[in-house]
C-alpha cells in the first residue's frame, strides 16, 4: 500500500469560507509548501475550483521567485488564473518539460490512480501530467477513496471527435457502460459540451469490477477510434493532498 501521511494544520484563514473550501484551500497550500520550491521554474496548473488556492498560494511566494517562472495551464479557466495572478504565461509546445504540475481530481483511489475530466479539461491536464517530473493532485477529503466509481458517480469522462460520438457510445457500451451517455452543457437548447480542442465527451460509468483495475479499462477505451484522451490517470501522480474537515491533510 501507499504510506499514507497526517501533517498538522496550517495557520487559520483570513475570511469565512465553508468546510469544503477551507479542505481545498489546506491541500492546495501544503502542496505547493512541499514541492514548489525555488528551484522550479517551469509548474504547470491544472484546473477545477482547488487550482486557484495554488495560484493564491504560489503568488504568496513572492515576485522574486515568480519572476524567474514560467506557467503552463491545463485550459482556458488555469490560462485565466494566471493571467489574472499577473504570472508569466507559457504553454506546453514552447516548455514540454515540466518541473512540476499540480491539479485537481474528481476522486483518488488508494494506488494514487485518478479520475478527471468533470470539468472536460483530461486531455490537456494529462499532456502537462506527463510532461511533468513531479505530478501532485490536491482535493477535499470527498475526492479521496479506495476504488473508482465510488464517490464519483458520473463515470469516466472520454473526450472524443465529435463526428464519432455515435458509435462511440455504441462501442462503450459493448465495453460494459450500458449508462454512457454524451456531456450536454447545462441549460435549454445549450447542446453538446464542446472542450477546449472542440471534441465532445462521453460520461461512461462502469461497475465496481471494471473500476478495480483502471489500468485496464484506459487501455480498452483508448483503443477505440475516435478517442482523443480518457479521464483515467494511472499511475501518474507522485502524491495526493486532500484537506480534511478538521484542518488536517492527508498525504497519499
Ligand atoms: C477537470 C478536472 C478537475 O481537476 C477536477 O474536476 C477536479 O475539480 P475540483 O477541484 O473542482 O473538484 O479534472 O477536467
């Protein structure tokens, strides 16, 4: 099994924020504390509502440091944070090594594999994963179980070209996902999600079974045509940071 660590609370936030957040915000800092350290200079942000505590977090180390970096995000919403931080922007064509990416996850199993993806952000977040030397998740206590699937219900986000989404969904569910269905934005006649590369994405959930071994299933999913990039990261991430409700965090 992977060790699993306790450290011991970080000093109290300024304002009011909700357990959830507070969990977010406590991964986030004591992530960037262990392993964002002066001698990084290209880092990686990745995306959903952990990421910004990164940034604030990053941005509390000071423009001495910040000014010798560079920083590559994971989508238009981790390109936004650090425009807005006023960080230098790069991307991952003009910098594809990496010292260090942190990002969020929809859930973590007890070998460290990952689902993402709920913010259709996966294909991107798993080139800046993988091009980095040191890839961290950081999440709530929530996102932090021991099989898949369990506290993330929607199933394995497949992003995917859109003009095969049809039969794509046909081959997913031969693959086992009698559930899958494509992404619909939120709202009236809003129609498919459209990622930043313009692909569509297929929710597919699969039985505790299949979930045991992810490994195994990316291979499967990503065999078929048409797909572009599968919301399972395995082995992939060096260290997982969820904030717990009592203000401690728990190292995976
Ligand atoms: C987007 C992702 C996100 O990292 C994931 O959805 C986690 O987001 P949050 O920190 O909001 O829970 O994979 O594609």
């Amino acid at each position: 099994g992977v060790p699993v660590a306790v450290v011991e609370p970080l000093a109290p936030v300024k304002q009011e924020l909700s357990v959830i957040e507070k969990s977010k915000r406590l991964a986030a800092w004591t992530a960037v504390d262990h392993h964002i350290h002066e001698e990084h200079k290209v880092i990686g942000i990745g995306s959903g509502s952990t990421v910004p505590y990164v940034v604030e977090r990053i941005v509390q180390q000071g423009e001495k440091l910040n000014h010798e970096r560079v920083f590559l995000p994971t989508g238009f919403q981790s390109k936004e944070l650090i425009v807005k931080a006023n960080l230098r922007l790069g991307d991952v064509d003009q910098y594809p090594s990496i010292d260090v990416t942190i990002d969020g996850a929809d859930e973590v199993d007890h070998d460290l594999n990952c689902i993402k993806g709920g913010g259709a952000c996966h294909l991107r977040e798993k080139v800046l994963a993988e091009a980095a030397e040191t890839w961290i998740v950081v999440a709530d206590y929530r996102k932090n179980s021991d099989v898949l699937g369990t506290t993330y219900k929607q199933g394995v986000p497949i992003e995917v070209a859109p003009f095969a989404y049809a039969k794509l969904l046909q081959n997913v569910h031969l693959l086992g996902s009698e559930n899958a269905c494509l992404r619909m934005a939120k709202g009236g006649k809003a129609g498919p999600v459209v990622t930043d590369n313009g692909n569509f994405v297929i929710d597919a959930p699969f039985d505790e079974e299949m979930m045991r071994d992810p490994h195994e299933l990316l291979t499967k999913i990503k065999m078929l045509t048409g797909v572009v990039e599968v919301g399972l990261f395995c082995h992939m991430a060096q260290a997982a940071y969820f904030g717990n409700a009592d203000g401690s965090v728990t190292i995976k």
